[in-house]
C-alpha cells in the first residue's frame, strides 16, 4: 500500500503500557482492500501489538489515527 514500509513520525510520542495477560495479544488484524476501499480491522489487538505494526515503520501504510 502507498506509505507501506515509511518512518512513522507518530512513534515518538509512545509509551508502552503493561503487557496484556489475555488473549487478546493474540488476536488477529486483517487489511481490507475492495476497489478504492481500503479498512484495517485488528479486532482486540492490544495497545503494545498496534505499535508493534505501526512503529518504527508504518508497515501497512494506513494513515495514523491517535485518540
């Protein structure tokens, strides 16, 4: 995907949380791509686990989203 494989500017910023005890570390996240359409589902990932994919380079190239 466009972006794919960049530095993420975002990761500065980080600070990882306690590890997840549950399963949800194991969780599985898809991409989703259909035509123009582009969503990223990753179901119960925890907070360590999405940085993991997003930093220090933005792997799946989607734009980041910080709440």
């Amino acid at each position: 995907m466009p972006g794919a494989g960049g530095a993420n500017p975002s990761c500065a910023s980080h600070k990882p949380k306690d590890n997840d005890p549950t399963e949800n570390a194991q969780s599985v996240g898809s991409v989703i791509t259909f035509g123009k359409f582009r969503t990223v589902h990753l179901g119960d990932l925890t907070w360590n686990k999405e940085f993991d994919l997003m930093c220090p380079i933005n792997r799946i190239g989607l734009p980041i989203c910080s709440s």
